[in-house]
C-alpha cells in the first residue's frame, strides 16, 4: 500500500521575543494504514493522536523549533513512544518551550526518514529558524516546507534567530530546484507548488520581508 499523506489543522498560540499570536498549524501525516509520522506535532496531542488512531508513529519530525510546531510533541512522544527529531542548530529554541525534555534524535542534511514506503529527504534550509528543515519526497511529489516557504513567499524573518538573507539562499538553493509540479505543503495556509511561487524569487529580494 502506497503512502498517503493527511492534514489536520490545529490552533494555538505562537509566542517568541515577548509577543503572543493565535496562530493555526498544519500538522502533517504521511504514512499508511499500519505506521506513519507526524510532521509538526502543533498545539493538541489529543487530536494528532486520534488522527493516528491505532497505526504505528514511528517518528515525530519537527521542521523548526518554534513553540507553535512542537509544544505538542513530547506529550504525544509520550503516548506513542515515537522518537522526536529535531535540527540541532534549533536546540536553543526548542529549549525555550522544552527545558527539561531534549529531542530523541538529530536531523541532517541529506538524512532519509522512511515510513510506509515514503522516503523523506531533510532538506537543511536555514533563514526562519536556524535549524528550519523541509522534507522532500520525490514519489510522493511533495515537499513539506514549515514555515520556510508559503504561497506568496518565504517565511518571516522579522524576529530573533531569522535572518532574510539566509531564507533566500535556502529556498533559491534547495526548494526552486525541485521540480515544478512539486506540491509545497506548508506550516500554515494552503499549498501551492514550486512552479507557482519560482518566477517570484526577485520580487521577494526587492520586498526584503
């Protein structure tokens, strides 16, 4: 049985340099009927459970550190037993919502995360957050992109541990190089594809946002 992927949509806040923010998240299922992995455990480890239900989690991926995407996880690593990845590069950030409960495991570059006959390639792509990754399946045509790229363009920067420059050279270097066709599904919002946001990269640059 191929892997499918599932989006379940959760609420919360997003809190970072003193400010607080009602946000929704994406939080992505890719598996099949007997294992899968969560990609960003947001907000409610009660509703990702149940969207599991009785299969296997295997992994929970986090694409950054921010409080938004993983303040669920370790409750949810909890119930399942699942292994908790993380870039080490946003250790510090993670450390401001988990002090007491450190990631499982690292995610790298180039590391291949399968579940379910999906192979999930980290994609290394600094900028929001210094250890922000995606995750790129090419037989599943999709590429899960946190909060690096959305429809309409990169993620913010305007808040500490981002950087604007470095988004625009993650996103030039590692996601517009992807085939067109490849469906962007992001942390917030809805998707969109390579093909459609690529022809925007310069007016990005000249936005600076």
């Amino acid at each position: 049985m191929a892997a499918r992927i599932e989006r379940l949509v959760t609420s919360g806040q997003f809190s970072l340099d003193g400010g607080t923010w009602d946000v929704d998240n994406n939080v992505w299922l890719v598996g099949d009927d007997h294992e899968v992995v969560v990609i960003d455990a947001a907000h409610d480890a009660d509703a990702i459970a149940e969207a599991v239900g009785d299969r296997r989690l295997t992994a929970i991926v986090c694409t950054h550190a921010h409080n938004d995407h993983v303040d669920a996880a370790p409750a949810l690593a909890e119930r399942t037993g699942a292994t908790i990845w993380l870039h080490r590069d946003d250790l510090p950030l993670w450390r401001q919502t988990h002090p007491d409960r450190d990631p499982d495991a690292w995610l790298t570059d180039d590391l291949v995360i399968e579940t379910a006959g999906a192979d999930l390639t980290v994609l290394h792509t600094p900028g929001h957050a210094p250890g922000a990754v995606c995750l790129y399946d090419p037989g599943l045509g999709t590429v899960f992109t946190g909060d690096t790229l959305f429809r309409g363009g990169p993620g913010a920067t305007g808040r500490s541990y981002s950087h604007f420059p470095t988004i625009i050279d993650s996103i030039r270097d590692k996601l517009l190089v992807l085939p067109p066709e490849t469906e962007v599904r992001t942390g917030h919002g809805d998707s969109t594809t390579i093909g459609a946001e690529a022809p925007h990269l310069e007016e990005w640059i000249k936005r600076g946002h």
